[in-house]
C-alpha cells in the first residue's frame, strides 16, 4: 500500500510539469487587432460584416466576440435603398457598446 502512494506521489509531480508545458505550446494564437471594419447593409435590409451576414442589432456583439481586444471604427455603407430603421440598429448597436461610429462613406476599398 505504501508503494502505490509512494509511486503516485513520484510521478504526479513529473506529470504536472509536463502538463503545464504542453500547454504553452498549444495555446491558441491572440485573437486580431483592427482599426477598422465596415457593415454593409443591402437593398433587402440586411447586414453584413467583412462580407458574412449578420443581424444588424448584434452588430457590436459580433466584432466584440471576433475582436475581443480591439475596439475599431466602424463605418456603415448603405444601398440606395436601404431603410432608416437598419441603420438605426446598427448605429445603437455600435454606440451603446462604446465602439466609435465612423461614417457612411462608402467611397474605396473596404478595409480589411
């Protein structure tokens, strides 16, 4: 009996260590900075951002789950026939998540 507590004692400490350092090695990579990030809202009323649907209220919830250590402009391009109300969310979206609103120029290349 005394053996086995002895044996396990000797080998949870080498265990532990060897745990401890693997971890390290496979730890994911920090998630990306970003300055800056543009949602598009189409002629349907739909929101996307870098190009993947989202729902225009959760906007900020999206990017803070993406980006968790960054707090980007966020620009709006809107379609000629977007309505007030989907941009509306996604601006109260944005600022009540305390993200800087940028504009609604969609002149250029979207970032990224």
């Amino acid at each position: 009996m005394v053996t086995i507590i002895a044996l396990r004692n000797l080998l949870a400490g080498p265990l532990f260590v060897l745990s401890l350092a693997s971890c390290g090695r496979e730890a994911p990579p920090p998630p990306p900075v970003v300055t800056e990030l543009r949602v598009s809202i189409d002629a349907g009323n739909n929101c996307s951002l870098e190009g993947k649907p989202v729902e225009c209220a959760q906007v900020a919830a999206v990017i803070r789950a993406r980006y968790p250590t960054s707090a980007p402009r966020v620009d709006i391009c809107l379609d000629r026939e977007t309505r007030f109300e989907a941009a509306t969310e996604v601006m109260q979206s944005v600022t009540a998540a305390g993200l800087p609103f940028g504009s609604f120029d969609c002149g250029g290349t979207p970032p990224g």
